[in-house]
C-alpha cells in the first residue's frame, strides 16, 4: 500500500528520561510508577514559593546523547525558559522549558517508508520537566471530576520534535519504531514504564489546516488515532466544511478523537527566560558523549549483514530490538550465523509476539541446542517449532521436550515403511498424482508424517513417496 500523498504527519515524542535517578530540578526519585499519588513531591517539583531548581546535569548528557544519535546538531549553549500556561497539572502555573535556543536541531532518521526509504528530518530536540498527571473519571469530554497525581511532575523530559514529513499513519508507527529502538540502545529510558514516551500528533489534508492529537500513550494508538483523524478531516472536506486548527484528544476506549480546546501558538504561553537558571554552555561535554556512544541499530545490522553473512531482513528484525540483537549474538558465538538467525528472527520472534512476551523469556542456551539437534539431523523444523513452543509455554530443556513429546526423528527403517503403507493406503491419491494432480503427493506425505507422528522430515518424505511411487508403477 503506497502512502497518502494528500497526507501530511508531524509528530512531538516525549521521551521520559527514566533511567536517571532523580527529577529534572530537584531531588525526588524517578521510580514512582508504583507509588501512591503524590509521595514523589516536594516543594520545588510543587512549586512551593521559595524553592529554587537545580538541574540534573545527567539530564542533560542524555539529551545529548539522543541528539547525536539523531544526527543533530549539538547547539553550543543553550537556554531554559518558562513556557507559561494555566493547567491543574502545572503547579507552578508555567513549565520550565526550551525555547529559542534548544539542545539539539536538524537531525535526521531514514526509515523504510511505503514508497521506499524515507528521510524524517528531526527539527530539534529539547528538555523540559514532565507534567502532573490528569485522572479522569470516565471520558475527558464527560468525566464527572478529575484527579491529579503529581509524582510525574518534574521528570526529566527530552522533547523529540519532526518536520511534517510522513505520510501516512503507518509510516508515522514505523519512525516511533526507529525511535524507540534508539532509546533503547543508548539506554537512557525504560520504554515499559507508564508514561514513557507519549506523542503528540500533527496532522492536515494537503491544503487545509492542521489538528493536534495530544497524549497518544502507545504506537498503536497513534497509528488508529491518526487513521480515525484522517477520515474525520477528509469527510469535513467532503461536505464543504473547513478543518479547524485545534488541539483533540485521542479516547482509546471508543477509538475517536474528541475537541478539547483551540490550537496554541507559540506566542500564547508568552515564553521568557527562566531567572533562577543561567545559561548553559554545552559545547565542551560533547566530544566525551560522541565517543562513548554504543554502536547503534543501523550500524549493527550492518555489521551483522557483513560479519555473519545473514540476509538484509533479518538483520533489520535482529537489531530492532537490542535485546534481541544482544541475544542473537549469543546464540551465533556457538552455532551456524544463517541458520541461527533464521530461526530467531522468522520463529522465535513469531512465537513471542503471539504470546506478547519478550526475548527475555527464552535462553540463548536453548536456541543453541534446537540449532544443534537441527543440525545433527536429530529432530525435523516442525519438531524444532514444537520445541520453542512447548519450552515457552511449559518449560524444560530442548532435551526433555523431546523425549518427553517424542520427537526424534524417526530412523530410516521407520520413515520407509511408513512410506509403502502410505502409498499403498492411498489408491485414489496416488491415481491422482500420475494424471498431474501435484496436490494429491501432499496428502500422501500427510499420511507419512501422520504415521511417524511428524518425527519424518518432510522433504525427505517427499522424496521417498515419489519413489516409491515410481517404483510400483514400473
């Protein structure tokens, strides 16, 4: 499916930088996510009159370790500011902030777009402290009250801002992808925590004006968001209606966006520079940041194509994930590169996702010896699914799976004789199959690996009934 030419997406990503150890002004702890409300407070993330902020400066190297990863331009020095606006969530009445001069600027991620690859140009990264957060009770637009929590207030926040250069809702899942894989790599936040990357989503019609959907909180839901925005915008335009410029919000329960307010513009938070933050000069820490960077996704699937010799989307479905690509690289350490990665990428990542778990689930160790017993010619590929399967859902080793669900390979006698009978049982079939019907050689190779309980290898099997076959015929 091509993507949308009269589609335009721009997107804002908060990523919470939740691997630090405390906020981005003051002391509090970052691990809150299974607190009580409001027991990760004190008076400078509550604003309390008095309290003076003190960055984390950690905060700041992984900003920039982000804006080198993007490609960015890592800005000499930079500035915080006060972004002013009046919400429940905002206990000081203004967010601190950047503004004209931002962290980093004008980087770029390539991702494989519907058209081909596409470049996204980053328009800058910046940091800022996280909100409160807002919990209603029942839908934003009918919640009869609303509750804060503000132990996320004042999480560090590095704010990841796009052109308006995807095109299609697909595309814009698969540049969060890409992003979150770089996180990810750089390990400066923990994608599984609430709240760890949330997305604010611009969208237009060629030639009409822009909406933003606030606070996405999963990929999915960007991807239906941005789908459901696209048909509201082009069935206005169909009826002779203008879009408005606002700002909706995405329900996930009924799969709409909803009208919240009328869209901001810059000179409505009447920024100016915060007073009791000098300004910062950067410059200096960049070269150490640059050299301690880890090699990132694109260059290791690189890496893996050349050094293990492995095929281009399996390289790409290793890397996206660092823990799988850490994983890979076990198991290839002590068994054949291809085959591993064939199986890792193409079965055991099929397995998991059906069963929404992660890598974490299964051992490197395992996979060695699945690979092994496939190699020895011990145990046929649907023994070896059988395996994966049966260890995830029940465990043990590959060994005791197989003597427990019987599938070793059944020895040359056994496959033969289950041949002959098959071809034997199998009259109309095997009629079939000499008039040019292919299909029908199939069924009787059922026959075979239902005989051996699937122990056979099927294209030994395969061999083995046209043979067999050609035999008795002449």
């Amino acid at each position: 499916m091509a993507a949308d030419n009269d589609v335009i997406v721009g997107l804002e990503v908060h990523v919470q930088l939740n691997r630090l150890k405390s906020k981005m002004f003051c002391g509090c702890s970052t691990a809150y996510h299974d607190s009580p409300p409001n027991s990760h407070t004190c008076p400078v993330c509550l604003g309390l009159p008095g309290s003076l902020p003190v960055l984390n400066r950690r905060a700041v190297e992984s900003g920039i370790k982000v804006g080198l990863a993007l490609n960015c331009r890592i800005e000499e020095n930079t500035l915080f500011y006060r972004k002013n606006y009046y919400y429940p969530d905002l206990p000081k009445g203004f967010q601190i902030s950047q503004y004209d001069f931002p962290l980093a600027t004008k980087g770029q991620v390539l991702i494989k777009g519907e058209d081909g690859e596409r470049k996204i140009r980053i328009t800058r990264a910046h940091l800022e402290e996280d909100p409160g957060r807002l919990v209603h009770a029942g839908t934003i637009d009918k919640a009869k009250y609303t509750m804060v929590d503000y132990n996320r207030c004042g999480m560090p926040l590095l704010e990841v801002v796009t052109e308006p250069d995807m095109r299609s809702p697909k595309e814009a899942r698969i540049f969060l992808d890409k992003l979150k894989s770089i996180l990810d790599y750089l390990d400066v936040f923990d994608g599984a925590l609430e709240g760890a990357m949330r997305v604010d989503a611009n969208i237009s019609l060629k030639g009409g004006d822009r909406a933003e959907v606030k606070n996405i909180s999963s990929f999915k839901g960007v991807e239906k968001a941005l789908s459901y925005e696209i048909t509201r915008q082009r069935n206005m335009r169909r009826r002779g209606m203008g879009v408005i410029q606002e700002t909706r919000h995405y329900d996930e329960l009924r799969g709409i966006t909803v009208s919240i307010r009328s869209k901001e513009q810059a000179h409505d938070y009447r920024y100016f520079p915060e007073p009791d933050l000098v300004p910062l000069r950067v410059a200096d820490l960049v070269p150490a940041i640059r050299a301690s960077l880890p090699e990132l996704p694109d260059a290791r699937r690189d890496r893996f194509r050349e050094e293990y010799g492995v095929a281009d989307d399996h390289a790409k479905s290793l890397t996206s994930e660092i823990k799988v690509a850490d994983f890979f690289e076990s198991v290839a350490s002590r068994a054949p590169p291809k085959l591993a990665a064939a199986w890792i990428a193409d079965v055991l990542k099929g397995e998991l996702n059906y069963r929404d778990a992660g890598i974490d689930r299964f051992s490197p160790d395992d996979m060695v010896e699945i690979l092994r017993l496939l190699s020895e010619g011990r145990i046929s590929d649907a023994a070896a699914v059988s395996v994966i399967r049966e260890i995830l859902d029940h465990g043990g080793s590959p060994a005791q799976v197989v003597e427990a669900l019987g599938l070793a390979k059944a020895g040359d006698d056994v496959v033969l004789q289950a041949v002959r009978f098959a071809v034997s049982d199998c009259v109309e079939a095997v009629s079939d199959y000499r008039k040019g019907n292919e299909r029908a050689l199939n069924f009787i190779v059922g026959q075979v690996m239902k005989r051996t309980k699937g122990r056979a290898d099927p294209g030994e099997a395969h061999r083995l009934v046209v043979e067999e076959i050609e035999r008795s015929q002449g």
